[in-house]
C-alpha cells in the first residue's frame, strides 16, 4: 500500500512539474501593454531595491522617467540603480535612503526629495514586510501596520502637495489578495494582547486597500488618483522571515510569479490610459 500511495504520489508530482510551463503561463496574469513614454516625469518608488520594486523601476526608467528608488539599504539599491541604468540606456535613476520603520527617516525622504524635484508624478508605495516576528518600529508601531501601512501613510501626505502640483498624477499602494483575511483592530493595533505574524500582515494590507479607497474621495478633483494593487504570488524575498514559506516557495517555484511578472500590475495602474474614473480601486491578476 505505502509503495502504491508512493507511486501515486511521484506521477502527481511529475505530472505537475511537466505542465508547470502551461500552468504558470495560466498564472501569470496579463502584461501592461501601454505605450505611454515617460521623459520629463518623475517617479518615486519604495522598496526598488530588488523584487517587484526593482523591476517596476526598471520598466519606468526604459519609457524615460526619472526614476527614485527609495529604500533603506542604499548599497543594495545603488546596486539595483547601477544594473537598470546600464539596460536602459537612462542615468536619471537615482537612490534616495528611506527607513520606512522610522518617521524620521521618512521626513527626511520627503524634505530632501521635496528640495531636490519640483515635480512629482507617479508615487508607487512598493516596500513592505511580511510574516514577521513581533516587534515595533522606532516610534513603536507594530512592524507590519508600521511599516506597510502607517510609514507610506506619512509619505504619501508629505508628498502629496507636490503630486498635486504635477496633476495628472498617481498613487499606485501594494496590497494584496489576502486584505480580505485582515481586520482593523481598534483595540489591538499594536498587537500586544494578541499577536499572529500572518494575520498582522494580512490586516496591514487591509489598511493599504481602505487607505486608497479614503484618499481616492479626498483626492476628487484634484488631479490626482490612486489605485491598490495585487501582485499575484511571487517569487521575492517577502517570505523570508518564514522559514515554512520559504520551503514552499523552494517547493513552488516553477509555478510563482517572477519579479518581472508581478511588476504588471503596478504598471498599468502607474501607466495605463483612461484608469481616473477607477480611482480608489482594487486591481489585482488571476493568482
């Protein structure tokens, strides 16, 4: 019985991997196929240093943006500036630090960023954390609601002004499938009478997509329009503070999403024409 239920299990498996290509294709959602050309418009981006961030940069920087890669470990994200300008022929991609767990880091973002740019016309709200052990940010919020949601809250209305003066412009906030799992816990937002590191990420994301939807009715009128996003599952370094996700992403991987493809999303909210009435809306792909 054990050898039958073995051999059950290794044709299953076989059977999968030798249609993970059609199965992926299936997956991978659609593809942003606009157009639209960028010289002269600026771009801020969080968390461009590698992933999703990185590959939506890429994409900007090649229409002819100015490109900000705004993240916290600079290396890392001259690294990531220096491998976009070479494949896009385009040195206006520039590295900005930027501590999203730290109000002061984020104010001195925007102050420098604010003195440096007169214009800004696309803010994509990329950075986040995921699954991570219980811990605060420097002002003491709980990491994942600091970070993902409250850090780009503060950037976003520092900025905002600046997005005004360069209507038509975008907000494009992360989010994802699983905001429908998540909750606003009034009388918990720190998580300290009871924390779950999965459902602290899932309720972060809900705040993004709540976040959009209030901007988008406070920002009628104004030129400026915002859009959540889901990127599908991708292959990224957002599971690696957990060691089970981690293992099923090893496991999965021919079936994941790649940067590349995640970044789709983010670019048609960023990019596509005639998406102003959708303001405040949930864009998300197949998976």
């Amino acid at each position: 019985m054990m050898l039958l239920i073995l051999g059950l299990l290794t044709s299953f498996l076989s059977f999968l991997y030798l249609t993970a290509p059609t199965i992926r294709k299936f997956f991978a959602g659609g593809v942003c196929r606009t157009n639209v050309q960028l010289p002269g418009k600026v771009v801020v981006i969080t968390g461009a240093n590698t992933g999703i961030g990185k590959e939506t940069a890429r994409e900007l920087a090649r229409r002819g943006a100015r490109v900000y890669i705004a993240c916290r470990d600079v290396l890392k994200g001259e690294s990531a500036a220096s491998e976009i300008r070479a494949d896009t022929k385009n040195s206006q991609v520039l590295v900005r630090k930027l501590d999203l767990s730290d109000t002061k880091s984020i104010r001195a973002f925007a102050e420098g960023f604010l003195a440096e740019e007169k214009q800004l016309h696309i803010l994509i709200n990329n950075a986040g954390v995921m699954m991570c052990p219980y811990s605060k940010t420097a002002d003491g919020f709980e990491t994942h609601l600091g970070v993902n949601h409250l850090g780009h809250f503060l950037l976003t209305h520092l900025l905002l002004e600046q997005l005004k003066k360069s209507a038509p412009a975008r907000v494009v906030n992360l989010s994802s499938v699983v905001h429908h799992a998540g909750k606003i816990r009034f009388h918990d937002l720190q998580g300290e009478k009871y924390y779950n590191r999965g459902f602290a990420y899932c309720h972060s994301k809900l705040a993004n997509v709540l976040f959009t939807r209030e901007l988008a009715k406070r920002l009628q009128g104004t030129g400026v329009t915002t859009y959540a996003v889901h990127p599908g599952v991708v292959r990224s370094e957002l599971v690696r503070h957990s060691f089970l996700l981690c293992l099923l992403w090893q496991l999965f991987s021919p079936f994941l999403k790649s940067a590349r493809e995640g970044a789709q999303t983010s670019l048609h909210c960023a990019l596509a024409e005639g998406l102003e009435p959708l303001s405040g809306k949930y864009f998300r792909t197949r998976f």
